[in-house]
C-alpha cells in the first residue's frame, strides 16, 4: 500500500507531466499561429488587412480579424485545401497544403480572440 507521501510525490509527479504537455501543446499551438501569419502576409495581405488592425488595402477584401463574423472560419480547411474560387469578386483562386490551410486557419482563429 501507497504511503501517503507517496501518493503526493505521484500527484506532484503527474501536475508535472500535465503541465509539461500543456506548454508542448501551447508551443506547437504558437508555432503554427505563426506560420499561418506568414502565410496570410505572403498570399492575403495585398487584398485583405491580416492584423489585428487596420483596413483591407481592396476594400471589398473583408479583414482577417471579422472572417469569423461571417464564417465559421474553422470549415474553410477544405475549400483553402481544394481551391478558394469565390470570395470577394477580384479574390484570385488559390490553393493551399492541408498543412498551411491548418496553419492559415489557426491564425485566422487567434485575430478572433
């Protein structure tokens, strides 16, 4: 039978790997925030504003920072994956990685908070 000590040492022991998970699981999360800004700043940014801040340099772009007041912007990882072809009406047809569109995504969820 445990000792109560032990079972603290364990607890502490399992706090531990929890917290270690959740700061891998944050970095990961960060790393993948950024790449989608790069990727928003290298094939978005000359129509749409993809801050924070400011306007859309095409005024029918919408910003990156309202997407998600019209779209969930979370079931766009399909249509970026096999080609956006609609949009706003001069929005060139692209297409993305499943991994950039997952990165793209997550940015796009991080200007939502």
């Amino acid at each position: 039978m445990l000792r109560s000590s032990s079972v603290r040492i364990l607890a502490v022991l399992a706090l531990v790997f929890i917290e270690t998970l959740s700061v891998g699981s944050a970095a990961a999360w960060d790393r993948r925030v950024k790449r989608g800004e790069l990727i928003a700043l290298a094939n978005c940014a000359r129509c749409h504003a993809v801050a924070r801040f400011g306007s859309s340099p095409l005024r029918e772009a919408p910003p990156f920072r309202a997407l998600h007041e019209r779209y969930p912007v979370g079931d766009l990882a399909e249509a970026l994956v096999e080609g956006i072809t609609t949009g706003h009406p001069t929005m060139p047809e692209f297409r993305l990685e499943p991994d950039e569109a997952d990165a793209l995504i997550a940015y796009m969820k991080s200007l939502a908070n």
